[in-house]
C-alpha cells in the first residue's frame, strides 16, 4: 500500500524580506496608532484635573518595589507635566520597623497600636523625613520631574496635639485612656508652604511628621496626614495607595463607586470592618469637609494612579457625596 505524502503546512509568515518588512511596518503603526488613540482618550480627563490639586497618599508594599517606585514616579511627573498639581505624603512603617529592629530599640504595643516614646520617635522622624523622603524626592527627580522633600514641621505645615485612644477592659468593662506617647493628629494646618511649592514647577513630597503645642515631634499616621492636608487644600481628589483592591462586598468583589452614605450602610452592616472601617470613616470626613472624592487604590498595580485619573474605568473604589446621573465611573 502506497503511502500517502503530506505536504507541510504553509507557513502563514511573510516568506519573502519585504513580505517581512510590510508586516513589521503595519505592526508598528497599529501599536503607533493605539498609543495615539489612548492619549487622545485620555484628554478630558486631564482638562477636568487642570490647575487642580490631587494628593496622593503613598504607602504600603509599592513602596518597597523599585520598578512599582519608578513607575509611581514617572506617574507623578506626568501629572505635573499635565497640568495636575500633585501632592505626595508618604508612609513608611516597614522602613521604620527594620531601623528599629536593627538598633535594638523594643517597642511597646498597647491595644495592637505601636507606643512611641522619645528614642522611637526620633528613629520615626529619621526615617520618615529622613531617607524615605529622600528616596521618594530622588525617584521623582530621576524620572524628569522637580521634588522637594518636607515634613509636616516645615513651616508649621501640620500642627498636631496628642492622639489619645481609649480602650475598654473587656473583663472588667472599665474604660481606660491609652498613652501612644509621641503619636499625633492633625490639629491645624498651614498650607501656605504648599501653595507655594505647587505654584512652581515643584512637586512637594511631605513626610507626615507633626509639631506638638511644645514644639515636640508627633508621629501622624499617613492617611490621617493626607485627609487633613486634602480638606484644607480643598482638593479635587485624595488618592490613598494600599495595598488592597478597594472596598469588597460580601462576595469579595471590587465595589467601583459608593456615595458616602453607602460607605456608611457598609460600615453598620459589617461589609467593611476591621482595619478598613477607620479608613472609610476618614474618607467620609473628608468628603464633608470639601473634597470632591476620595479613591483607594491598589499601589501594586503599575501606573494605578494613572489609570485612576485618566481613563473612564479608573482603579479601586471611589467614594464620593452622591452618584452622577449618568451611574458612570468616572474619575470628575
């Protein structure tokens, strides 16, 4: 029996270097072409964040990747560029927890909350303002742009008092006040050094270090510092980079958009809880106070701040006082 010869496939590549070359030349104008046609998507947005402030608070594991770091860092730059005013208060408490790990200084818990007396706060502040503002100015500088690193002491910037916690003994229910020591909240701000920073073409880097009624150096949590600042800046949007999605529903599902009071209903229903439910709450405050939206954003997703501000889908969630009209999620 005779054997039956297959011929071979026909090869669907180009077979001749011109065939070759036609086809290399259509791929990049069609990548040419879709890259044109995303920054031409991208122009409402950036005419709606013209002349605008946007603080950004920037936190969380992103910190500690270098190419999710230069990626935040030419996100900020672009921002500039565009016409955005852009605003970075940064946190850093891995940082913070390795220096003290590695000087030996053993910190105290109470309530799960870090106690700060005056050895760790100077370890805070050294830190904080010291090398991962720095790292944060020199990312920013090295992508093109023009940072400036300051802490919330610069100029008054942020005056602070005592945080003060309470706690109630579950055994015996009696209600107790928790000494933080040098751990603060805002009390006033002074944005006069911002608005000059911003008003050039500076980008401000802020490490949310506080001064107390004594000139004392306060340690102020990150989302708390950007919130204050936002309210008095009077922001068009508060970005707070995590290291989550956004808000989750029952499913575990990203929930897009939420007005404030939907915030609130997920709040009194247990759909956020834990560490999540002082941070909506913030937000809800915030809001109140003159900000027109706040989003939280995952910082390990690259160029999330980006995509936030300057697509129609956005990233994470954004809470805002009520729902457009027209139900769409968008970042106006």
């Amino acid at each position: 029996m005779a054997k039956t010869k297959i011929a071979p496939a026909k090869s669907k590549e180009p077979t001749t270097p011109k065939a070759r070359s036609i086809s290399g030349v259509a791929e990049v104008l069609a990548s040419v072409h879709a890259k044109a046609k995303v920054l031409s998507e991208a122009l409402p947005y950036m005419q709606r964040y013209d002349r605008k402030t946007v603080v950004v608070k920037y936190g969380g594991h992103a910190m500690g990747d270098p190419a999710l770091a230069a990626d935040f860092a030419r996100d900020i730059v672009l921002l500039k560029q565009a016409g955005v005013n852009p605003i970075v208060v940064h946190g850093g408490g891995p940082q913070i927890g390795s220096l003290l790990k590695r000087l030996n200084i053993r910190s105290e818990f109470k309530d799960g909350l870090r106690v700060t007396d005056r050895e760790t706060v100077e370890v805070v502040e050294m830190v904080l303002a010291g090398s991962v503002n720095k790292e944060i100015v020199t990312a920013i500088n090295t992508q093109g742009g023009k940072a400036v690193g300051i802490s919330g002491k610069d100029a008054n910037l942020m005056r602070a008092k005592r945080l003060e916690r309470r706690w109630r003994d579950p055994t015996s229910n009696i209600e107790e006040i928790v000494d933080l020591g040098f751990v603060g909240e805002p009390a006033a701000v002074d944005p006069h050094i911002i608005d000059v920073i911003s008003n050039s073409d500076l980008i401000p880097v802020i490490a949310p270090i506080g001064v107390g009624p004594d000139g004392e150096t306060l340690n102020i949590n990150a989302d708390t510092f950007a919130a204050a600042l936002a309210s008095a800046m009077k922001a068009k949007r508060l970005l707070l980079l995590t290291d989550v999605e956004g808000v989750l529903d029952k499913n575990g599902q990203l929930i897009k958009s939420l007005t404030t009071s939907e915030a609130q209903a997920l709040i009194d229903d247990g759909t956020i809880s834990g560490g999540m439910i002082p941070k909506i709450e913030s937000c809800i405050d915030v809001i109140a106070e003159g900000v027109e939206g706040v989003v939280i954003i995952n910082g390990k997703v690259p160029h999330a701040v980006l995509l936030e501000l300057f697509t129609e889908h956005g990233a994470g969630t954004l809470i805002e006082r009520r729902r457009r009209k027209s139900g769409a999620r968008e970042s106006q």
